[in-house]
C-alpha cells in the first residue's frame, strides 16, 4: 500500500501543474529590446542561436546563445573583421538586410544579402561563436531573405524575389523562390522555381511576401512567410505541400499572426508583427520568434524593430501564433525551467548596466560600417580613448565613433568625456544617433577660447549641424547624460559627480523616429569625436557607458 500510494502520488506530481516541483519560465518581451529586426533562430541539442539584421553598423549580425528562449547572450557577431566585409559609402539603412541562421552536420550557416553591393552570400562557421568564413556570394539567388533549409541530405534555399518575368500585376507584387542548394561547394543546383506568387491570395494584390522559411512536420512541408511590408500591415502566413517543390496550399484562416487588425489608439501596443521563424522549445512545445515594434505615440517608435516571442498551437493541422489572445503579450509563462548563466546581461524587461573599457570592447558596441583598430585604445587608467577624425556621422565613412543601442523607451545613457579641444571645430561626446540626418549631438568644445557644452541637432544637407544651445564649463572632464522619455528628450551636463545641469529639455524624439527618417533602425547612444573635416593628433577618452532602462510597462 505505502508503494502504491507513492506511486500514485508520483504520478499525481507529475500531471499536476501546481506540483511542488513544476518550474516555469517567464518569457519577457521583447526577449531582445532594441533595434534588434529579422530575427533568425535555430536549435542545436539543447542549445539555441539567433541572429539580426545590422544594416550598414559593424560588426555584423550579432549572435546571441541562448539555453532558455529567455536569456540571452551575445557570443560573437558573423561579420566580425573588415577582411570579409565593410560598408563604406553605405546609407546606415542599407547594409545587411535580413539573415538566416542553419545547421548542419556539425557546421552553421548564415545567409545573408548584402544591399546593393554583391547580393546574396552564405558564411559558415563550426562555432556560432565564430570565426565565420569569409562570404561565398551567389549570384543566382536575386533577391532579398534568402534562408537555407536541410531535408533528407539535401538543401534548399528559399527566398523573396520579383514578379514572374518581372512584369508586377501591382505594387509590391513579389515572389517566393527556389533552388536546390550544395551545401558543401555552397553554390545552386538546377533551375529555379517560384513557390509562391504573389503571396496567399494574389486577387487581394498581397504585397511584400518575403522572409520564407520551412518547417516540415508529420510528412507536411509548411512554408511560411511574412506578408505586407514591415510598418502597421505587417503579418505572418503559411502554405503547405506533400512535396517540398508544391503546390502550396495556403491556410484558410491566414494570417496566423498580425496585429494590424487591433485598435490603433490601444494602451501599450505590440505592432507590426511578422518576420517570424519556428523553434522548438525546452518543453517540445512550438514557439514563434519575430519582429514588432512599441510605439510611444502612433507609429512612432525610436527602438526599432525589436525580436518577440510567443508560443504556437498547432489548430487542425496548422500552427497559429498565440491563438489564445488578440494582442501579443509582453509575458508568456512556458512549463520549463529557466536556465540563466552568471555572466549574461539581461536583454528584455528593465535593466541597467554599466560598460568600463579597461579591457576588450564588449560585442554589442557598434562601428559605423567598419572597425578601425587604429583609431582607438583602451586603458584601465583613462578608459575607451578615441582619436578625433576629420570624419562625421553626417558621411557615408568611419568617423570615430562606437555605440550601443538605445533599449527602452524611457532610459538614460552618461559617459564620462576627457577632452581638451584645439578648435571650435572639434567636438567629443554622446550622440542620440538614428542616421546620417537625424541625430542629437551632446558634446564639449571650445567657443572663442571657452570651454563648452554644446547641443546640436542635424541637418537635411548631411553637411552641418545646427546649434541649439550651449553653456561654459570650468574643466575638460565632464559628465554628459541624454534623457528618453517616449517621444521627448532631455539633455544634462556635470562638472562634478551627481550635480547634474539641464542643458535642454523636452527635445522633438519624433525627429529621431523611423517614421520621420523614413528607415529601418533604430536608435544609439554613441561616443562621439570629430574634427569637422580637419586633421589633427587630438584625443578624447571615455571612462564608461551606462546605461538605465525602466519602461512602465515592465513596472506592473
């Protein structure tokens, strides 16, 4: 009898949700905040990788490990030396556009399409950690959104492309496209083939069908996608085929995520959801990783595209992203436990977090299109230790400058900035950076022999800054701190610890927003050092980045 109620007790335990040993995972959205678009995900044993889109910073595609779908840890980045890639001449909103991440038989694949310049290429890597090989670019994949998938010994590689011989029915039309893939000489096999045209229901003029993907369960090839642009309109849809070449057939209750249909005027909104790829989760469950965004005001947002998650029901044969709410959720609880390294800096919720540049720079500063090794030094003494270039973030070069993105709608970035000025000509300090055109510089200079705090706003011309204010300082160690508030900035200086100076207040953060700069990134606090066009051998040093996130949303 004491065995038989052991045993019945046991088994109780292990149905029962509410057993004294059941653990679960909080998943916080975003699980990565920030300008953080395209995300790509894939499940090696008991490891997961994801990847992002970079656009024209440097490194490129950042790689983040994962053992949990909660926390999250950059462990490298695919483009990581100038030798396999730069961006130089590029627009900051061109650049990579959309990788994928695979794996197979010991060896991860990313594929990518550098924009404008060389097309679709494919690195790989025996570590996600890297070092990724140098790009095999392929020619025959025109397009953008290129994925690889593995089946049976085979590959294939799926992607967006144009219209059937180029000729649109309608703006926007595109296509869903094929090739056999030889995953070993990376190239093409055969003739291409289109999948999909169109998108579900090309009598509804479907627009923008791209960023394919394949998952294949009980003998169903299911090809998904996202379908109508990347703003508002944005969703998710899947067909389905005996046969991975077709003929797809399109789910009757598509899309199986949008939130285009919700209330505009909702509190605390999720938009723009699509962009997705399935995983496998700790629990055997499906979950979605995609994009989204959170506005402050309409469609404004100065984070970016940011990457979310949400589990997945399968439904009569299909899989639909959380069919249990209108609304993506900003928390999803998963029946698993939560696996959370020492040494990760958290990436979803509120957080805050200080970088000292006594040692190597941490891999998620960015470089604008690429890395010059020169240009800097660090030092446990004088910390992040800049030259000033005659380069700006108003060019399409390398000005010096390294950055980190902005996470939270409402959150602080400070530095510490050495710096003694030989011109008024030449600048060091904290940049709100969106592009060449939109930004808000926060820097010390010298004004007729005066040492100043300036505050300027960029220009259309890409050629000259405006100022807005400036105030005198007595020495050439200051303390700068930017201020987000939504759809508002504030701007302080300090010539000793906790004695903070408005400078300005209640700044337009919508000229910053991917709205008004009509882009695809989002925001980052950057240091920042420039001679204005000049030479010279001045220097700046940075002591530190912090940086405080606390949206009231995560406050709850």
């Amino acid at each position: 009898m004491i065995r038989l109620a052991a045993f019945v007790l046991a088994i109780t335990c292990f149905l029962a949700t509410t057993c004294v040993d059941a653990q679960s995972t909080t998943l916080i959205n975003p699980i990565l905040t920030g300008f953080y678009p395209d995300p790509s995900v894939v499940k090696v044993g008991t490891d997961y990788y994801l990847i992002t889109s970079t656009f024209a910073y440097f490194p490129g595609l950042p790689v983040f490990h994962s053992k949990d779908l909660k926390n999250w840890k950059q462990v490298g980045n695919v483009i990581s030396r100038p030798s396999q890639m730069n961006f130089m001449g590029h627009r900051m909103t061109r650049g990579l556009f959309a990788p994928a991440i695979s794996y197979n038989n010991g060896l991860y694949y990313v594929v990518c399409t550098l924009i404008d310049t060389g097309g679709n290429f494919v690195v790989t890597a025996k570590d996600p950690a890297g070092p990724w090989s140098d790009p095999t670019f392929i020619p025959e994949v025109r397009g953008i959104d290129p994925s690889i998938y593995f089946d049976a010994g085979k590959a294939y590689i799926v992607y967006n492309s144009d219209p059937p011989e180029n000729k649109s029915l309608y703006p926007g039309h595109r296509t869903i496209r094929m090739y056999e893939f030889d995953y070993a000489k990376l190239k093409v096999v055969g003739e291409e083939k289109i999948l999909v045209n169109g998108g579900v229901d090309i009598t509804k003029k479907p627009v923008w069908i791209e960023a394919p993907h394949f998952l294949k369960k009980d003998s169903w090839y299911y090809l998904y996608a996202a379908e109508g642009g990347t703003s508002v309109n944005h969703s998710e849809v899947i067909l389905r085929s005996k046969d991975i070449w077709g003929p797809f057939v399109p789910y009757e209750k598509n899309p199986i995520l949008t939130q285009r249909h919700l209330p505009a005027d909702r509190k605390d909104p999720i938009t723009s959801t699509g962009h997705a790829q399935f995983v496998e989760g700790p629990d055997g469950k499906t979950y979605a990783v995609f994009l989204a965004v959170r506005p402050y005001r309409d469609n404004y947002y100065n984070t970016g595209r940011e990457t979310f998650i949400a589990p997945v029901e399968w439904k009569d044969g299909w899989p639909v992203v959380d069919p249990d709410h209108l609304e993506v959720q900003y928390s999803y609880t998963a029946n698993y436990k939560e696996i959370k390294p020492k040494d990760v800096r958290p990436q979803s919720g509120n957080f805050q977090y200080t970088i000292n540049f006594d040692k190597e720079l941490d891999p998620a500063l960015l470089f604008l299109r690429t890395v010059d090794s020169s240009s800097y030094t660090l030092s446990k003494a004088n910390g992040l230790t800049m030259n000033l270039k005659p380069e700006t973030i108003m060019e399409l070069g390398n000005p010096s400058f390294i950055g980190k993105r902005q996470q939270h709608l409402y959150c602080t970035a400070e530095t510490a900035v050495t710096f003694k000025a030989k011109s008024e000509k030449e600048k060091a300090g904290l940049v709100i950076f969106q592009d060449e055109n939109h930004f808000y510089y926060l820097c010390t200079s010298v004004d007729q022999g005066k040492v100043v705090v300036q505050l300027y706003k960029s220009t259309d011309d890409s050629k000259t800054m405006e100022l807005m204010t400036q105030a005198a300082v007595t020495t050439d160690k200051v303390l700068l701190r930017i201020h987000a508030e939504g759809e508002q900035y504030s701007f302080s200086y300090s010539e000793k610890p906790n004695n903070w100076i408005l400078l300005k207040d209640k700044v337009d953060g919508t000229f910053l927003s991917t709205q008004v700069a009509n882009s695809f990134i989002g925001c980052v606090f950057g240091m920042y050092a420039t001679s204005s066009g000049e030479a010279t051998s001045s220097k700046a040093s940075f002591k530190y980045l912090k940086y405080v996130g606390n949206d009231s949303i995560y406050n709850k």
